[in-house]
C-alpha cells in the first residue's frame, strides 16, 4: 500500500491559501466600489448644489446666505478630498491583494506542477516496469518452444 504523497497535503494548504487570498481581493474590489461610488455621490451632490446656486444668480442674496453657501461649499470640498485620499487608499489595497492573490495562486500551480512531473516520472517507471515483465515472459516462451 502507497503512502499518501505529502506534496498533496501541501496542494491543499495552498488551496485554501488561494481562496482566502481570492476572497480578501474581492472584499478589496467591493470596498474599492463602495469608496468610488460615494465619491461620485458627493460629486453629483456639489454640482446640483452649485447649479441651484447658479439658479439664484441675479436674485439678491444676504451676507449671511452668501457666507453659509461658501461654507458648506468648503464642507463639502474637504468631504471631497477625504473621499479622494479614501478612494486611493481602497485601490492601493486592491493592488496588494491582487499581488497576494497572484502569488498564491503561483504558489499553488508550482505544487501542481511537481505532482504532475512526480506522476509522469512514476508512470514512466511502470511502464518500463511492465515492458521489462512483458519482456521476460516472451523469452521464457521463446525458450520453452525452442527444442533442446
């Protein structure tokens, strides 16, 4: 009886780190989309925000509209930048698990690839092993034919 290949063992552990990597870049990818859309959210809100402003344009406005419309405008700028500084934070993330994903995946296709040679060469040593009895039992048939 075979003792299991440790190289198996080895196979699995690599699966799994493969998964668990693939599953930290999706989580990444969807953090990533997440971060974007609520750049895109606070983009579209400052340009209707800024458009209905424009509406007012030629209706007087008080100081203190005035004042409060530039301010919550400067709010909503430096949202803009902390979401800007958060959307590349969330893709410089998805970089490195895509690099830790690809390098398991790696990892794993090299233990593959040992198995497969490992099974060739074993299968190689059968058939040698099988032509060498297939052999031999053709001379011992020769040889029995073969009056004396």
């Amino acid at each position: 009886m075979r003792r299991a290949d440790p190289l198996l063992t080895v196979l699995k552990i690599n699966k799994e780190a493969e998964e668990q990597a693939a599953l930290q870049l999706k989580s990444a990818q969807l953090e990533q989309q997440k971060c974007q859309g609520q750049l895109d959210a606070l983009n579209n809100y400052r340009l209707e925000y800024m458009k209905q402003m424009g509406e007012t344009q030629g209706k007087t406005l008080s100081a203190s509209e005035y004042h409060s419309f530039h301010e919550f405008i400067k709010q909503v700028d430096q949202a803009l930048i902390q979401q800007v500084n958060a959307v590349k934070e969330a893709e410089k993330q998805t970089g490195y698990r895509q690099v830790h994903w690809q390098e398991k995946q790696q990892k794993r296709k090299a233990v593959e690839m040992l198995l497969d040679k490992n099974a060739l060469k074993a299968q190689l040593i059968e058939n040698k092993r099988e032509q060498k009895a297939s052999d031999e039992f053709a001379m011992q048939q020769f040889i029995r034919k073969t009056p004396r």
